[in-house]
C-alpha cells in the first residue's frame, strides 16, 4: 500500500512540474536617446493586445547616458512584441502634433524601422523562456 502512494505521490509531482509554464527574463536596451527629460515607456505585447489594450508588462526606465534600460521577468515562453516610446514630458501617453505625427520618438522590436506605425509582423519575435536580449533603436 505505501509503494502504492509512493507511485501516486511521484506521478502527480511529474505532472505539476510538467505543467509548470517555462519563464525567463528579457532584457531590453535603447541605446539612443536623445535629451535626458522624461523616460522611455517599455510595453511588452502578445499579438491579442498589441496596439489595441495595456501591454502584458510593461517598465517606465530612466535615462541615463543615452540609455534606458528594461528588465521583464517571469515572462512565459511565446511571441510577443516590445513597443517603446521616449516619454519626454512624462505624460504617460504619446503626443502628437496637429497633422498626426509623433512629436515623441518611439520604436520597436524586430527588424528595421517602418514608416508609419509599428506592425505585429515586422515587430514580433519568439521568446523561448530562457533569456533574450533586445536593442531597440528610435
């Protein structure tokens, strides 16, 4: 009876780790910010919110020497895209001018700047629970 609850105690053990979800940490890094007024905004997006609600996570980051700088931990492996905007006047939202235009620098990750808003496709990446490093240029 005991080898018996021994076996159902170890069988239930490997499924709990088995559904344990696999995370990590990435690290992000825009590299060239100009002026040192305001911070930069850190959104972390799966496609089901990407440009339409709140990142999954996000980081407010200071700037220091050009430079700001987003940890994200405990993320789940996945697909995810990272949006960032220089917050020059730290009000929590992007500006714009009268024809429409950012008057705020942004950008995000993936390959290459696009004219016009980010994309989900030209953004997205896959995180596979470990560690990722992204630079992200304005």
């Amino acid at each position: 009876m005991k080898t018996i609850a021994v076996l159902v105690a170890m069988l239930i053990g490997a499924l709990m780790q088995a559904q344990t979800e696999n995370t990590g940490t990435i690290n992000a890094t825009v590299s060239n910010v100009i002026g040192t007024e305001g911070n930069v905004k850190f959104g972390l997006y799966s496609e089901d919110t990407f440009m339409k609600t709140a990142p999954e996570y996000s980081v407010k980051a200071e700037i220091k020497d050009g430079k700001a700088i987003a940890n994200f931990e405990n993320v789940p492996e996945g697909t995810y895209a990272l949006l960032v905007m220089h917050d020059k006047n730290d009000n929590g939202k992007m500006d714009f001018d009268a024809n429409g235009m950012p008057v705020e620098n942004y950008g995000s990750s993936g390959t290459g700047m696009s004219y016009g808003p980010p994309s989900w496709d030209h953004s997205k990446f896959e995180f596979n629970g470990e560690q990722k490093e992204l630079e992200i240029r304005f």
